[in-house]
C-alpha cells in the first residue's frame, strides 16, 4: 500500500508498519505512481515476508531501482494526477447533489429534486 500524505496530516498516527519516504530527487507524486506501476509492486513481492501482514523491509525498498525521469514525464504524471484529483473530486461533489436530490424528491417532489439538480 503507499498513500501520499499531505501538509495537513502532518503529526497523524498511524500503524508502525509504513515506512515514510521523504523524496529529495523526484517529485513524490511521480514517486507515489511509480510504486503503483503493477511492474514494480510485483517486484516489491519479491522481497516481501510473512503472509498475513506481508511487508517489505525499508532497506529493501530503498534499494529499489528508480530511474531519473525527464521533467515532462515528471510534469505530464502531476498534470494527470491534478486532473484526476479535480475528476474524484467533481464525481464526490455530483454524488452528494444527488443523495441531497433524492430526499428532496421523497420529502417534496420530483419536480423539485429536478430542479434542485439542474441548479447545481
């Protein structure tokens, strides 16, 4: 699992099984795609233990292979990953318009529910 964390959970707990990477030479959402590539988890695999909890040790994923990527291949994963951050976030938005129509539509009517979503 890698999840990137942001300025606002700085200080948070979680579990002692995470290793924390703080990038000096990549940006971290690259990082973050790069450990997603399936290529890459398989080779993670490899190197991981036990079977209910597998894990990878911190020295093994340290030694990793990460390439040095070019700068557009750096700027073209953060603008992919902006705009599916904007998707999720548009998709949660239209989600919540539409639970929020719903009980319009049981409490007043259909119309309204109608109208509601047409507002927004």
């Amino acid at each position: 699992m890698s999840a990137s964390i942001s300025e606002q959970q700085h200080g948070f707990v979680c579990s002692s099984g995470f290793a924390v990477l703080q990038p000096k030479h990549i940006n971290g959402d690259v990082l973050l795609t790069y450990l997603r590539l399936p290529l890459i988890c398989k080779l993670m695999d490899l190197y991981t233990s036990a079977s209910m909890y597998p894990a990878i040790s911190e020295s093994d994923l340290l030694n990793l292979p990460i390439p040095k990527f070019s700068t557009v291949t750096e700027k073209a994963v953060e603008q992919s990953l902006q705009s599916a951050r904007q998707a999720k976030q548009r998709a949660s938005q239209l989600l919540d318009a539409a639970k929020h129509a719903v009980e319009i539509a049981i409490e007043q009517s259909e119309a309204e529910a109608l109208a509601y979503l047409r507002s927004r």
